[in-house]
C-alpha cells in the first residue's frame, strides 16, 4: 500500500464499491495496510475505482481477494471486531481493549461511567505551550506540544482509512465527547462515526491513541437519528457516546465541565485547537493550537445566553475544527466552555477560516450543564 495520504484520501485514493456505486465499501490512501473488506450480504461483486491528481506520487498498491459462500473472519474460539480484527471470546470485557476498537469490550457489567470530580479533570500531564502571542501563527496557529491537549477528539468517517477526520470533539468522562451538532447533521448513523483519541498527527498514530466507534449521537435537545438534521445554530451542541470506555493515561484526559450560569469574561485568554486547514499557512497534519480573546456582547453578532464570541484575527478554526474545543484555564484546571460553531460572517458550510471582520462563534457549554448531565445518567 503506498499512495499519496492526504486528509480524508481527497487526493489519491482507491476507493472500493458494492455492486452500485451508491454503496462506499472503503477509501483508501497512505501506506497502512487497510482493514479486510467484504461485499455485502447477497451480493457477489466489488468495484475498484483508483483515483490520482497530478501533484506527488506513490508506488500504488496491490491487492489479494477471495470468494466463498460463507468467508469466517476468525477462529472458532475467537470473537470478530469491528475492525475485522480478532479478539479472544474468553477476554471478553476483561478491561483490556484487545480489539483496538473498544468491541470486546462494549456492554459489559461494568460501573456506570459517571462525570469526573472535579479534582480528576482538567489536567495536562504533558503540558501545552501557553505563551501567548508566540511567533508561528488552524489559519495560522501554532503545532501544539504532542498530547498535551488530552481531551482533544477526532471524529473520521468509518470507511476512510487511514485518516477520515471532519470534526473535533472534547472528551468529559471516559465514555462521553461534547461536540457540534451540525457535525453529524448529514451523518446521523452511529456506526458510520470512527473516533480517535490521543492522536497529534493525522497519519502517524501516538502511543496514547485509541480508537473507538459511536454508539450514541444525541443533539440539543435530545435528538437522534434523522432528527439531528433539526438542531438550530444557536444550540449547536451534540453529545456523543463512544461504544466503550477508554483508558486515561498522560496522553488522554478529560476536559472539566463548567458549573451552570459559570460566564466567560470578555478579555479573557482561552484556546481553540484542530486539525483544520491551515490555507498554506502550515501543515495540517498535526494538532494545532490558537489563542483566542473572548469578546464583549456590544462588539460581535451573536447570542449572549447560548454562545460565546472570540477574536481570532488571522488565526482562525478551520473545516475540520468544528465541534472542537474553547477551553479556558481556571484555578490551575481547563474547562470547556464552548465548541466551535460558526463564523459571523459566514455560515459553518462556507467554512470557518480567517476571513476579513470575522470572528468565531462558539455553542456555549454552561448553559447547557444540566441537560449535558441528565443525557449522560439517561443513557449510562
């Protein structure tokens, strides 16, 4: 497997489809071995459909594939993940994530996965760069310290490989991200969600990553399924439910969730982080980080009681930064105070970049504190 990787394979890409082209089996691109791929059931064909620009090149790729009535993934004693990959059944929910994607260990018997203390969240063992103002202005920004922003999520599209990402996320307990609800507007099926936490460089993966699928995707408020088209832009917050728990480690940790009525100050130093296009400003291949300086009601066009307004200058979130966390540090600890919306001039679809006289709106998080808690115990 060698082909060109890039962001969600837009350039090169061997993409495999069922019988009709409306079916997407697979994208691929990078040099990962992919996970195996099978046609669906009662059909017996797959369609190959290789892709190439004229910038860069790989060696391409080569392939095996078998036929049969019946094709067993894995051994007799074994169970099948959602990875394709083969787990043990006697490890099952042991609390190892012998998968990789969490599988062997969804629906176990297992404590109630519950918000953290507020003495257990917030903290950054591998501490980010918060110099304010430093030289290498995602548009501009700077590359954050690996995994120094522990909370930080990545949600892809399933069937890209290696690296399907369109939106940010922040981790608040070990099982639950606060997100965006316009990410998932025109991607409502859980399953069709891959989510990676502990990750810095889209192609690279850290010692900390892990991975995992969603279970729930819940918008404000309490819409699932088709109905997550329905969210308003002034309640844009979605909560979603990974399939099972991760394990925290120096590399992932929760954000703290704020206290009900808690208000971001106008003038305020927060940070905003992604993966979002960098408009050749710098790669974005890596985490990047942004300051950003909360701004008063009177200078920026939004709603006081549901978002929060930043001045990002040239630095702005990008695609791919939506739903990605505002955290601002308060008493030694971060919290999340918002996630990433829209631009006031511009809506989210024509995208979040810097442009002139735009500044960031952000759905707020405090406000929404008691319904953040209600959903998590409603569906624990």
């Amino acid at each position: 497997m060698d082909i060109k990787p890039s962001g969600s394979c837009g350039s090169d890409k061997l993409v495999v489809y069922g019988k009709n082209k409306e079916t997407v089996l697979g994208v691929f691109c990078g040099f990962q071995i992919p996970s195996p791929v099978l046609s669906h059931e009662d059909e017996n064909e797959v369609r190959l459909l290789f892709e190439t620009d004229d910038i860069g090149s790989g060696r391409g790729f080569k392939l095996s594939y078998e036929s049969s009535p019946y094709i067993e993934m894995c051994e007799e004693n074994e169970g099948e993940c959602r990875n394709r990959n083969c787990y043990p059944v006697d490890k099952m929910c042991d609390g190892v994530d012998n998968c990789g994607d969490g599988t062997d260990e969804e629906d176990c018997d297992m404590p109630i996965v519950s918000l953290p203390s507020d003495d257990a969240c917030g903290k950054t063992p591998i501490k980010p760069d918060t110099i304010y103002g430093s030289a290498d202005r995602v548009v501009g920004g700077t590359a954050a310290v690996p995994n120094s922003w522990p909370w930080q999520v990545s949600f892809q599209h399933a069937f890209i490989e290696p690296n399907g990402h369109f939106c940010g996320g922040t981790l608040i307990n070990a099982q639950w991200v606060i997100s965006a609800a316009h990410c998932f507007a025109h991607n409502p099926f859980p399953p069709t969600v891959r989510i990676h936490l502990g990750s810095h460089n889209k192609f690279n993966k850290t010692k900390f990553e892990q991975t995992r699928v969603a279970k729930k995707i819940i918008s404000y408020p309490d819409l699932e399924g088709e109905k997550l088209t329905s969210y308003t832009l002034n309640h844009d917050i979605a909560l979603v439910k990974l399939n099972a728990p991760v394990s925290f480690s120096d590399g992932i940790q929760p954000a703290c969730l704020p206290h009900l009525g808690w208000e971001v100050k106008p003038g305020w130093h927060c940070y905003t982080t992604g993966w979002g296009e960098t408009k050749g400003s710098g790669f974005s291949d890596v985490l990047k980080q942004v300051p950003q300086i909360v701004q008063h009601p009177d200078d920026c066009q939004f709603d006081n009681e549901t978002e929060i307004c930043v001045d990002k200058e040239q630095n702005s979130p990008c695609h791919g930064d939506s739903g990605g966390p505002l955290v601002c540090r308060l008493a030694g600890q971060w919290y999340i105070m918002g996630a990433t919306s829209h631009g006031t001039s511009s809506n989210y679809m024509s995208g979040l970049c810097a442009t002139p006289d735009s500044k960031i709106v952000f759905s707020k998080v405090a406000d929404k504190g008691n319904w953040i808690r209600q959903t998590i115990d409603m569906n624990s």
